[in-house]
C-alpha cells in the first residue's frame, strides 16, 4: 500500500511529471519530423542541382508530347474538315477520319457536308405591280467545296 495516495502533492507532482513526460515526447516527435522534412528537401534540391539538365530535358519532352497528343482530332462521319493556318484557311480539306494539326499555331473546322433537304410551304411576297404570288420551294443541298464555303 501506498502511504502518499491520499497525499495531494503526490497527486499534483505525478500530473506534472506527466504534463512534462508528454510534452517531451510531442517535442522529439516534432524535432524528428522536422529532421526528416530538412533531410527529405535537401536531397531533392541536391538531385536537381545534380540532374538540372536531365529534368529540363524531361520537361520539353513532356511538353512537346502533350502537343503532339492534343493535335489529334477525330472528323465524323458525312463530316470534312479545312485546316487553318493562324486563323487563314488553306487548301487542305480533311475527309473522314482522324486528322491532326499543331495546336497552337493551326485548327481544323469541321463541316457537316451530307445531303440535306429543305422544304418550304407557303412563301407569300408581293411583286411590283403589289400582285400577291405564293410558291412552294423543296430543295436538296450539299456541300461540295469546303475551300468556298468559309
């Protein structure tokens, strides 16, 4: 049996060196934390500074990869598509399928070229002479020269 058990000074000093007990140990795990972000983040500048020329290159590979990858575009089908240069369109029409451009610098305006027919009831107009005339227009239309149609 413990004869200081009902002894406060006891109890209060024991919450104390408890307090204290657990701070100390907060205080390694933060210090060791820190230790291994400082050992962490100084080697990762050192293989940069080591390696600056493989991560740039690396970097302009990445890059010159998304813009090969984002140059695809897919034309569907009974579609055709014209290639822009900077805005200014060229002779070049693509047909169905995949086609491929440089993103920053061309694009590719795609046309729905199938055969559409328009039908028209009842165009009511007056001529000269304020004689009304009614007609009825039905016309099939397509698409054929990409180049004049922009």
């Amino acid at each position: 049996m413990n004869p200081f058990k009902k002894d406060k000074r006891y109890i209060y000093n024991d919450a104390i060196a408890t307090g204290l007990a657990a701070l100390f140990a907060i205080s390694i795990v933060i210090g060791g934390a820190f230790y291994l972000l400082d050992i962490v983040v100084t080697t990762i500048i050192n293989f940069v500074q080591s390696n600056l020329n493989q991560i740039f290159l690396l970097l302009i590979s990445a890059l010159l990869l998304s813009l090969f990858i984002l140059g695809f575009q897919v034309i569907k089908i009974g579609h055709k598509g014209i290639l822009l240069n900077f805005g200014k369109r060229t002779k070049t029409i693509f047909e169905e399928g995949i086609a491929w451009a440089l993103p920053p610098f061309q694009e590719i305006l795609e046309v729905d070229c199938t055969q559409r027919f328009l039908n028209k009831k009842n165009i009511r107009f007056n001529i000269n002479s304020f004689i009304p005339v009614e007609i009825n227009v039905s016309a099939y239309y397509y698409v054929s020269n990409l180049y004049n149609f922009f």
